[in-house]
C-alpha cells in the first residue's frame, strides 16, 4: 500500500511538474511575442512622427521637392502597421502575462497619428489618386459582417496600390479619439466604412467600395 502511495506521488508530483514547465514556457513566449510588438509600434511610432516632421516642414518652407520621399516613407510604414494590427488582433485574448490591450490603445492611437499623418501628406503634395478608407468592426463580439468586410478589403488592398485602410473597434469605449471619430463620421454600427468621407453602413462589396474610390490597380 504504502509502495502504491509513493508511487502515486511521484506521478502527481511529474504531473504538477510538467504543468509548471508548461505554464513557464507559455509565460516566456508570450513575454516575447509582446516584447517584439512593443518594438515595432516604437519603430513604427518614430517613422509616423518622422513622416509627421517632414510633412511640417514641407508645409511651412514650400519644399514640395520631397514630396516623393515622403510617399516613400509613409508607404513603408503602411506595410508595417497592417502587419502588427494583424499581431495584435490574433493575440487579443492572450492576457496571462502582459496586457495586450493596453498595447492595442497604443497602436490605435499611434495609427490614428498616421492616419491623420497621410491626410495632411494628400493636401500637402496634392495626390489625388491616395484613397483611405477607415474601418469600423466589432472586436469584443462575434461579427461575421466585420470579418467578412474585413477580407473584402485586404482583397481591395491587394488589387489597388492606391489604397490604405485603417481599422479600428466600433466597441471599445476607452479611446476618446475612436469616439471622437465616430461622432464625426456617423458611425453607430459596425461593419461600416468611410471612404471619401463618405460613411458606409453595412458589409460593401469590391464594386461598392471602387465606385466611391477609384482604384489604381496593382501591377
């Protein structure tokens, strides 16, 4: 009996063992994965500011000359804030360690920077042709419309070098600016779209979208 007891022990004692060489490992890629988020929206923090400083200056010396540079930079940057948007979404959930969502204020507001950035850089150096396009979903909910919005517009991006879009939560009341945007545009219901300052409600197709911005197709 008393050999069975040991034995028992020592299987639940592997058993916490190995939970605890779980959870540690668990913790540590986590603690990576935010750690590398974290340096890419500082990076990416420091080209917007960077593109920021340049479209000032621009403006208050006339220097249209470095209008190309600018284009550039800020499509650079484009590239790099969808990516860690797409991070971010898919690691929403992960909050054992470190908290996601506080990184997630950081790039909505960091992206609102830039996204206020390019329109400054379209009056600035008069492209007509620059289409952005905002978009509003439900993060806290299920939204098939949201999601099924969503991969209409990453087929958009894909097809037209034209286009940015940027999204950000219809549901999420701790960000002034969100609110402040969505008063402004009449957004009350996700998935909607402004394009051309023009608010969409509901899902949009390609054809939808492409009417209100013309489309200069990839090549």
């Amino acid at each position: 009996m008393e050999v069975k007891k040991g034995l028992y022990l020592k299987a639940a004692l592997a058993a916490l063992a190995l939970f605890i060489i779980s959870v540690s490992v668990g913790y540590y890629v986590e603690a990576q994965n935010y750690s590398a988020l974290e340096t890419k929206l500082a990076d990416i923090e420091d080209s917007t500011q960077t593109a920021l400083l340049v479209n000032l200056f621009m403006q208050t010396h006339n220097a249209s000359s470095m209008c190309s540079a600018l284009e550039t930079e800020l499509s650079d940057v484009e590239r790099e804030t969808y990516s860690v948007y797409t991070q971010l979404e898919q690691n929403k959930g992960m909050n054992i360690l470190t908290n996601y969502d506080s990184l997630r204020k950081k790039y909505f507001l960091m992206n609102m920077r830039f996204y206020l950035t390019l329109r400054a850089y379209k009056q600035s150096c008069g492209d007509p042709t620059l289409q952005p396009i905002l978009f509003f979903y439900n993060s806290q909910n299920e939204c098939p419309e949201c999601a099924a919005q969503g991969k209409v517009l990453d087929s958009l991006r894909q097809r037209c070098s034209n286009y940015r879009v940027y999204a950000f939560p219809n549901d999420v009341e701790q960000i002034s600016m969100i609110k402040t945007f969505k008063a402004y545009y009449h957004v009350a219901t996700a998935p909607s779209l402004v394009v051309n300052d023009e608010t969409l409600t509901g899902i949009q197709g390609e054809p939808q979208v492409m009417a209100r911005a013309p489309c200069v197709q990839t090549t």
